[in-house]
C-alpha cells in the first residue's frame, strides 16, 4: 500500500503538471501513453510488438495521436484512417496465407481504435483554444471524482453486488456514491466559471463521465478476466499498467467530444 500510494503522488503530480504546461509536453506525454497502451494491448492478446499486424496497430494510433497539423501535415479522416487500417489488416491475412487470421485482424483494428482515438480525444480537448485546460481539468476531475467516490462509498455502503461476475468488488452502492461526487465536482467547475458552463451542462458532463468512466472500468475488468490476467502491464508498481489506470479515460474524453458536451 505504501508503494502504490508513492506511485500515486508522484505519477499524479507530473501528470497535472504537464497537463498544465500543456503544449508538446502533454501531447508528448500522451504520445507516449498511447503506444505503451497499445504494447499492453497486444500483448494480452498474444501479439509481439513486431508482428505486422501489431506494426499496422501502432501506425494506427500514431495516425490517430501525433499533431500532424501543428507540423502542417494534413492528414485523413478518422474514418478513412480506420478503413485504410481494416484493408491493410485484411489483406495481410491473404499476404500471410491466414497466418494472420481475421480475428487477429479485427482485434488489432480495435486496438487502434480504441487506444489511438482515446488518447487523441484527451489531446483534441486541451488544445482547445478557448479554455481548453478548463475542460480538461472538469473532464478528469469528474473521471477522478467518480473513481473515489466509487470507492469511498462502496467501502462504507456497499452491500449490492454491481456485476460480480466481472468485477466482484464492485458495489451498486459504491457507483452511485461515484455517480454523486462527480456531479458535485461539476456543479463546483459551473459554480466558479458561470460564464464558460451553465449547472444543466456541467451536470450532465458530470453524469456523463461518472457512468461512462465506470464502463471504461468494467470494459478493462472484463477483458483481463477473459485473458485470465491480473494487470494489463507492470508500468507503476502497485497500480499495474496504462490500460490499467486509463481506462476510464480513454473512454469518457472520445465519448465527451462525440456528444458534443465539450467544445472542439
């Protein structure tokens, strides 16, 4: 406990402080998250990192991460990125003689996705022109606020099983005390900054990322639990991997920007 709280502190303080810097310090720090999340990625699903179809996962993510416009580098859609990235994982299972299957190929493409898009959606909001380190900060401080609230109140209340058969720790009780400290956390972002959000959009962001979050949670609990897995990487001793500690994240940021609750 004494190391995972060290951890914590020190992992936590530079975190925030890139995030205020912002600039290439965060985008970098992000960077760099995202490819060691895809690398716990395929290797929970047996994929060594130079496998071609792990190497198109990583070109994947990096499409979808790396500021290619500050470089003045245009590049394509989100959409066409995935599209160009299913073919290619496609035809190399016909290149490969189905060596690489296409279930191989599907999983890898979801990797991309679900790895590359997230870490881009974090990115997308603190490069916000207008106040983009004031939703950042509101987006995970409602994640954050869900995640001690969640255990605070499961540790004192719960009594009610939330999905034992993929996280049995998990408490209705201790989501709904999650749920109720991130909406209070928002209701404080509106009540400071009254002329950036009004209370009826900070708490729907509130409800939003508390609910959301706890998914991205049990999303990663679920797939540990089929891969038979404790951690998803030994990144911060005593807290596991990236995917570990950021997959409410990499949830709740894409989910935000696709609601358009959050300027973009």
């Amino acid at each position: 406990m004494k190391q995972r709280i060290i951890t914590g502190v020190i992992a936590g303080a530079l975190f925030i402080g890139l995030t205020v810097v912002g600039g290439w310090l965060y985008t970098g720090l992000l960077v760099l998250l995202a490819i060691i999340g895809f690398t716990e990625y395929s290797r929970m699903n047996g994929v060594g990192w130079s496998h071609p179809s792990s190497l198109l996962g990583y070109a994947g993510v990096l499409l979808f991460v790396l500021p290619w416009s500050d470089w003045g580098i245009r590049v394509p859609s989100e959409l066409t990125v995935l599209w160009m990235l299913a073919f290619l994982l496609l035809a190399l299972t016909v290149l490969t003689k189905n060596k690489t299957t296409i279930d191989g190929a599907a999983l890898m493409l979801l990797g991309a996705l679900y790895v590359g898009y997230g870490f881009a959606a974090m990115i997308e909001v603190r490069q916000v022109e207008q106040h983009g380190l004031f939703w950042t900060f509101l987006s995970f401080g409602c994640i954050w606020a869900s995640d001690i609230g969640a255990y605070f109140a499961g540790k004192a209340f719960g009594r009610t099983k939330l999905w034992p058969s993929i996280s049995p720790n998990k408490t209705i009780e201790g989501a709904a005390g999650g749920i109720m400290l991130s909406l209070l956390v928002s209701a404080l972002f509106a009540w400071n900054a009254p002329e950036l959000i009004d209370f009826p959009k900070a708490l729907l962001i509130g409800l939003v990322a508390a609910v959301a979050g706890q998914f991205g949670d049990l999303i990663q609990s679920a797939y540990k639990r089929v891969r038979d897995i404790k951690d998803t990487g030994s990144l911060l001793p005593g807290h596991g991997g990236v995917l570990d500690r950021c997959d409410s994240w990499i949830i709740v940021f894409p989910l935000l920007l696709l609601t358009e609750l959050l300027p973009v």
